[in-house]
C-alpha cells in the first residue's frame, strides 16, 4: 500500500517542529559567533547551579526508589491486606502536577501552615521550605515513575527463580534480595534516571519554592529586562544535561531489556508477610496517605479555611473553560499528527517514519521551559504574528507532547496484521484510501488512550502556558501558580482540586479505554 505524498509531507513536517526548538536555540547562541553564550556559561555560578540541579535530581531518584521498591514489591506477591486497592491508590500521585505538590508543601509547612503550626507548639522545628526539605518532599510525588517499570518487571521476571531459591531454604527476605532484587536493577535504574529527567527539567515546584535550578534561573533570567541572552546560555546548558540523561536512560533500558527473562505466564506465589504483615499495611498506607490523602485533605482544608474567614472565593469558571478547551483542541491536533508517523513505519517511506518518530522524541525530552524559551525567540524573529497567539501555544503543546499519542498509535498500527489491507483491496478499496478506512478506525482504542495522555499533559502543563499564552489568559494552572506564588492558597485550592480531579479521572480512565480495546 502506498500512502500519498501529502502523508510525507505532513511527517516531514512533524519531525521539523520536534527538532525546532533545539536547532532555533543553538542557532541563537551561535549567533553573533557565539560569544554570548560563551560568556554565560562562563559565568561564576554556571557550576554552583548545575551541581544543585543535578544533585538535587539524584536525591530525589534515589528517595523514589528507596519508596518505590518496597511497594512494588508488598503489593505485586505478598498477602499485604487491600493488595489491589494500594497498588491503584499509589500510583495516583501521577495525576498530581509537581506545582501542585510544591502548593502543598508551601501550605502546609510554610510560615503559616497548619503542620508546621502544630509541630512547633510541640517543639519541633522544621527547616524553610525554600530549601532542599521542601523541595525534595515535592518532588518525592515522582515516586510512580520507579513504581510502574518495578511493577512491570515484576510481571515479567520468572518467579520459579524464587521458587528454587526458598526450596533451598532461603528465607523470604533473602531470597527477594539474591533472587529477585537483581532481576529490578534495570527497572530501578530506568525509573530512576526518569524521575532524574523530570527533575531537571522541572519548573513548577522549584519556581514555587525558590530553589534555584537551571530551569527556574532560566525564567528569571528571561523575565529579566537585561538577561534573556543568558536565558539562552542557559537553556541550552540544560538541553546538553537532559539528553545526556535521556541516552544513559536508553542505554540503561537496552541493557535491561537485553537481560530479562519471561516467565510465560506464570503467576507469583503469594509470600506470607508473617510477622511483618501489619508494619507492611502501615508502610502501604502511609505511602497512600502521602500521595493521596495529604494533597487532597490540604487543598479541602484551605477551601475551608479561607470560606470560614470570609475570603471571597470563586469558582474559576473562565480559567476551567480556557483550560478544558485548550486541551481539547490541543488533543485533536496532537493525536491527528500522530496518526502520520504511524502510517510511515507501516506502508513507508519506513525511513522517513523513523526520522519523524527520533524528532519528536527529541521534542519530547525537552523540558517546558527550554521549548517555550525557544519558541518565544522564534517567534518574535521569524513569525511575529504568531506570538502570544493560541496557535503558537498549541504548536509548542504539539512539540512537547506528540509522542505520547504517537507511541500509543504507532504500536496499534504496527500490530495490524496486513491481511486486513488484503481484505479492504479485495473488496475494491483504492490503496490510498485502506489507512482512512480500515487502519486509522482498527486503532481507534490506541487513538483515544493517546489522546487521553495527552489531554492530561496539556491541562496541567505550567512553563508552556505560562510563557506561550496570549494576555489576559489564564488556565487552571498558571491560575494555582500566580495565585500560589503570592501565598493566597484559599484562593488556590479550587482550581488546583480541579486539575487534580480531571488528571485523575483521565488516568482512571485510560486503562479502561485500553482493556475494551483489547477485547
């Protein structure tokens, strides 16, 4: 089957906008010779920064591992009480932005928080929260990153190993650590340097918190009247850390997949947790409560707070509108792209859907800020017209979140068996008219599970918007920033329970929409 040429185009053109961002950067800082740049980087606090970005993101991998491996492990084969409720209630923290994790930290422990109120009428004294105590309790939220690739190593690692090792006497606890532990370094390692990834390039929690990291000095830089040179030095400077990141995190997954056993199917024996089964369901529960309750009781508690002090509370209903339109027009665009790499790898030029799908991984891999930094530059040299249009904002959406529909369709796609071509050209289907009508409608399941990742991406979405959007716009995100930022979190928890509410309700949703695709 042949595909029209207007498909390679319309590729052509997909992998251009994942790679514009980077290649519009490095020609501005090579602009003029590159001098600019030069001296940026050779600025004295070029290494402090960098150090604390990057030592920041391996504390926080190494403390979701460290919450992560345990709760793999008690919810995957043991008899841990409510095993299925903890394994769906720990990964909810996903649905929680990490501007939204930071609003909580700061609410509840910074000056005025209840928390920290009461643990100092006890005595105790906690650090300021604009300092790596806070920063790392917000970000600790990432810890589902590492739990879902345990999870799945889990699923595939061969639990006859275990078998043989507790017929030999090796007591549960010893056999996990020889047997099975070494089977989820892989998985361990991957989900580290992904957490790593979103740490680095993170700007919400650590703009809320004032902790300066290479992506928060880029938009202070950049607000700056004399330093958006610098934001460009910078910005590129955090391009080169996260796609080192991003080819170890490759190279780590190569090795691990290299190295993995299937165990065909067979189930886990369920592990008597014996004397440790109640400090487990404590473990379990409190790891919920971190990631659930807390978040959720903290946003209903200043709800409160601020109604019983008579603050004037508004529902955001412009800000829900702007933000749920967005979203759904973002997802309509992003999820049509998508279906165009797909249709390249299967009926070709496979070479050209390769290109494509590299390009808008890159694009993907880019933090927020790097990409709306770029997209700023480029528009205001090139495409003035486009700038703080909703066009543009969708453009920089597009970059930053196509794959996350593309990897869905192109699977689907890719697993067609080709004798549903032979069937539709039998029937007197043109060629040119088999992806319309038989390929695009098979993966319509891949199609809307993408487009629901998507959807929750672009509404909680905080640097794009913030710097993309026209004036006068403001979605639920950059609302509980702006609203956050000045420390009235009344005013800040409804619209933040709203983005919390519709990202959960969306990732509740996606493995249903998966599983009646399956069947």
């Amino acid at each position: 089957m042949t595909l029209p040429r207007g498909a390679s185009l319309v590729g052509l053109a997909v992998a251009l906008l994942g790679v514009l961002p980077l290649v519009w950067l490095v020609l501005l800082a090579i602009d003029g010779g590159g001098e600019r740049a030069l001296e940026t980087l050779r600025h004295p606090q070029v290494v402090p920064i960098t150090m604390r970005t990057l030592v920041l993101a391996v504390a926080v991998a190494l403390g979701c591992v460290a919450i992560a491996l345990p709760t793999a492990w008690l919810t995957h084969a043991t008899d841990l009480p409510g095993r299925r409720l903890f394994r769906g209630l720990t990964v909810l923290p996903l649905a929680i932005p990490s501007y939204v994790s930071g609003y909580v930290v700061v609410a509840l422990l910074g000056p005025s928080g209840p928390l920290r109120a009461a643990l100092g009428a006890a005595g105790v004294t906690l650090p300021s929260v604009e300092g790596p105590f806070g920063i790392g309790i917000a970000l600790s939220f990432l810890y589902p990153l590492v739990l879902l690739p345990l999870q799945a190593a889990l699923e595939g690692a061969d639990p006859r190993q275990y078998e043989a090792a507790r017929s030999l006497g090796r007591s549960p606890a010893r056999a996990f650590v020889e047997v099975v532990l070494p089977q989820l370094r892989g998985a361990m390692a991957g989900g580290g340097l992904l957490v790593a990834l979103y740490v680095v390039g993170d700007f919400g929690a650590v703009s809320l918190l004032r902790y300066p990291t290479l992506s928060y000095v880029i938009y202070l830089r950049y607000r700056s009247p004399f330093g958006r040179d610098d934001a460009v030095g910078f910005a590129l400077l955090l391009a080169a850390v996260v796609l080192v990141l991003l080819v170890l995190h490759r190279l780590v997954e190569g090795a691990s997949r290299a190295r993995e056993s299937r165990a065909m199917g067979r189930a886990w024996p369920v592990v008597s947790l014996g004397a440790w089964r109640w400090p487990a369901l404590l473990w379990c529960s409190l790891v919920s409560l971190f990631g659930v309750v807390v978040p959720l009781g903290t946003l209903v508690y200043w709800i409160v707070r601020g109604s019983l002090a008579g603050a004037a509370l508004s529902f955001p209903t412009r800000e829900l509108l702007t933000t749920v339109g967005l979203g759904a027009v973002a997802t309509l665009v992003i999820t049509g792209l998508a279906i165009f790499p797909a249709l390249l790898l299967r009926s070709g030029p496979r070479a050209l859907g390769r290109v494509v799908q590299g390009a808008t991984a890159a694009g993907y891999a880019m933090p927020g800020i790097v990409v709306a930094l770029a997209l700023v530059f480029f528009a205001i040299r090139l495409a003035e017209p486009l700038y703080q249009t909703f066009t543009l904002l969708v453009m920089a959406y597009s970059v930053r979140f196509l794959p996350l529909a593309s990897q869905n369709v192109s699977a689907a796609v890719l697993a067609q068996s080709r004798r549903l071509d032979e069937a539709a050209r039998s029937l007197g289907t043109p060629a040119r008219a088999v992806a319309r009508r038989v390929t695009v409608p098979a993966a319509r399941p891949a199609l809307v599970a993408g487009a629901l990742a998507v959807f929750i991406a672009v509404v909680k979405e905080l640097p794009v918007t913030l710097l993309l959007s026209p004036l006068d716009t403001q979605t639920l995100a950059t609302r509980v920033f702006s609203q956050t930022s000045e420390a009235y979190f009344a005013a800040a928890a409804i619209p933040a329970l709203l983005l919390v509410g519709a990202s959960t309700l969306a990732l509740v949703a996606r493995p249903a929409v998966r599983s009646r695709g399956g069947r």
